[in-house]
C-alpha cells in the first residue's frame, strides 16, 4: 500500500498540484486502499464507499473525497471507476457562526502581540487576501519589491502589499537577520506551513474571546474578501486579487448571513 501512495503522490506532484491538495488526495486514497483491505478496486467496490462516506461526511466532504478518487482512479487506468459528485443546493446565506468578525480578528490580533511572527502572519494573510500556502511567496526580495509573484493552481499572479506591511515586514526581516528567502520560517529555517499557524491560531481563542470554530487561516483570507467587496462592490477585480477562476467560488466569499438579509428587509419598509 505505501508503494501505491508514495507512487500516486508522485504522480500528482508530476501533474503540478498544489501541495495542499496532494496531501489532501493522499489521505483520502489512503483511508479508502485501507477500506479495500486488499479487495481490488471496481466500480461497485467505488459506489459502495461513496455511500459510506456519505453516512459519514458532509456532502461537501464526500465531494472532496470523490474528487480524490476519481484522480486516483484515472492514477490507476480505471476510468470506469470515476465517480459523480453530491449534488449540493447552492448556498443563500454565509454561516454567522464560523464568521471571523473584524473586531474578533483585532482581538486576535492582540492576543498575539506576545508572539510577534504569528502576528504578522495573521496580519499578512488578512492584509492582502492570499491563501496560507501562498506565504512562502512572502520572501525577503518580495517585500523588498512591495509585491510578491505568487504560483498556485497553475496560474500567477502579482499580490502587492499595503505600505505598513511592507514596512512592518522590513522592521521583522531586519530584527530575525533574515538576509533571503521566505520571512515565515520555523526555527529550522523551514517555511510555516498551515498545521504550525493553526495550532498558533487556536491557542489565542481564550484570551481573544473568539470561538475556535471561527479561527483559522483561511478565514482571514475570508475576512479580506467581505472587506474588499464592501468597499468596492467589484467581484471580478476580487476573484482576480483572490486567484479564483470562477466569479462563482468568490461569491461563496462575498455572501451576507441570514440576520444581515433580514435587516436590509426591515430597513425596506414595505409594510404599512
């Protein structure tokens, strides 16, 4: 089984996939080459533990699930065996409760003075809308340039950085004698990757008085978007500064919640 894995994961960084996603399709074929238990893969075998996942998981899991196989199965030469995904009602309204607040994420903000690399981390994701992945495109030429050349999904893009960032970034990079490469690094000198910034993340939830349900990186990616968006009503410039390919994935970023729909319907004034 570690042959396969190892093998499969070699195929998908040779298909250019972020590494996020290899890891991500990595697990996911390992859970289900340990259901198979040794059984060989089929198409029956395949709906079976879709319809188990679907005990399991949200339809949106079972959907990143299928997304995996279907990449593993194509891995293997068994295009019989790719799968349809859940078909999942599109969305109306933002889930309030997993939505970071501004004046939430400024408590974390403080809550982290005490730890200043996780500060600007938060501050560098929020600031200028990249995914936590992205941050290793955060080096020390970049925020020399004001402007990071980011490489994700195959494409790339330009991420310029506000005035303060730049300058904070250049007090930090000065104080840790940094000379090259990416300003986030670990005591190794390796680039932060997303586990150590999540498990920083949710240690500040105490005493930021935050639900960890709301705390984690990509929702300050989030909280730029709803910010942009709120101030200058462009989705397509948005979905261009996020990286998105479709305007459809930036309007999941740009929807209001429930209770801020029933206010606007109250302010209409429409019964006498």
């Amino acid at each position: 089984m570690n042959t396969d894995i190892m093998s499969f994961a070699a195929y998908l960084r040779n298909e250019e996939r972020s590494a996020a996603t290899i890891e991500k399709y990595v697990r996911e074929a390992g859970r289900f080459l340990r259901w198979l238990d040794g059984r060989t893969a089929g198409k029956e075998l395949a709906l079976a533990y879709k319809e188990a996942l679907m005990g399991d998981r949200t339809p949106a899991g079972v959907n990143g699930a299928v997304a995996a196989l279907n990449c593993l199965f194509s891995f293997w030469g068994l295009p019989e065996c790719r799968m349809r995904s859940v078909k999942i009602q599109r969305r109306i309204f933002r889930d309030e409760e997993r939505e970071l607040t501004e004046k939430e994420y400024r408590r974390l903000l403080t809550a982290a003075k005490g730890n200043r690399r996780l500060l600007l981390v938060m501050e560098t994701i929020c600031a200028t809308g990249i995914r936590v992945s992205e941050l290793k495109f955060f080096t020390v030429e970049a925020v020399r340039r004001g402007r990071a050349e980011v490489y994700n999904k195959g494409k790339n893009r330009p991420v310029f950085l506000p005035g303060k960032l730049q300058k904070t970034l250049l007090q930090y990079i000065k104080a840790q004698g940094i000379e090259s490469g990416p300003v986030f690094i670990t005591r190794s000198g390796r680039p932060l990757d997303r586990s150590n910034i999540w498990s920083d993340m949710k240690a500040l939830c105490r005493e930021a008085r935050v639900e960890e349900s709301k705390v984690f990186p990509h929702n300050l990616r989030h909280l730029f978007a709803r910010t942009f968006y709120g101030l200058e009503k462009d989705i397509v410039r948005l979905a261009d500064i996020l990286g998105h390919s479709s305007i459809d994935t930036t309007r999941i970023y740009t929807m209001e919640t429930g209770e801020a729909h029933r206010r606007q319907l109250e302010r209409m004034r429409l019964m006498i």
